[in-house]
C-alpha cells in the first residue's frame, strides 16, 4: 500500500459560509473520517489555522530567519490534509473525490516518496 497526502486548499478572497454551512461541512468531513478509518485507509489527518498563523522558518549557513505569514504568497493556501493508505493512485483518486466533496474544498493528491533501498 502506497501513502498518499491529501491537502485540502483554502481559496482567499472567498465568500465567508453561513454557520449552518460550516457545521455541515465539518459534519460531513466526520463521517468522512469515520470512513476513511473504518476501511483502513486513514493515516492521520488535521485542519490548520488561518495562514496568517504561520511563522517561516529558515535556517541558512547557521543562521535562523523567522518571518510571519505563510510561506508562499498566494491566494490558495493549505487548510488541512490527510494522510492516507490506498492500493494505487486510482483509488487515492476516488477517496480524494470523497473528501473535497465533504470539505467543499479542491483536494490535491501526491504520492509519498518511498523508502530507500539498503
């Protein structure tokens, strides 16, 4: 079984979701949880804050920069992801599909790297 991230994109800029909205999506995300554990495909998942939370981080020659904000300077941001095992891309794919469908959000997937030979 391959591991695939899942990530979860966040547009700004967005129209702000009624409450009844939010709660139903978060509900719907649950029981896509619930899902993804009950098959044995979750690995581990979780939903980030705002990326105006984010601090950078970079450590250069022996030195440490930190800088607010996220990293890359754009209107799509990472919301959430989730880890998961699936057979092949295909079915990666397909629990994907479930996800961005819970989330009301874009979903993309990409493959762990894996590991190397002895």
């Amino acid at each position: 079984m391959t591991q695939y991230l899942l990530s979860v994109h966040m547009i700004e800029g967005e129209a702000e979701w009624a409450p009844e909205d939010v709660q139903k999506a978060y509900d719907d995300v649950d029981a896509f949880n619930a899902r993804l554990q009950a098959s044995g495909a979750w690995v581990f998942a979780g939903g980030l804050h705002e990326p105006s939370t984010a601090t950078v981080v970079r450590a250069t020659d022996g030195e440490v920069i930190t800088t607010d904000g996220p990293f890359a300077e754009a209107k799509e941001q990472l919301g959430g992801f989730w880890v998961i095992e699936a057979a092949d891309l295909d079915a990666a794919l397909a629990l994907a599909a479930e996800g961005s469908a819970a989330c009301r959000r874009p979903v993309e997937v990409r493959p762990f790297q894996g590991e190397p030979e002895d």
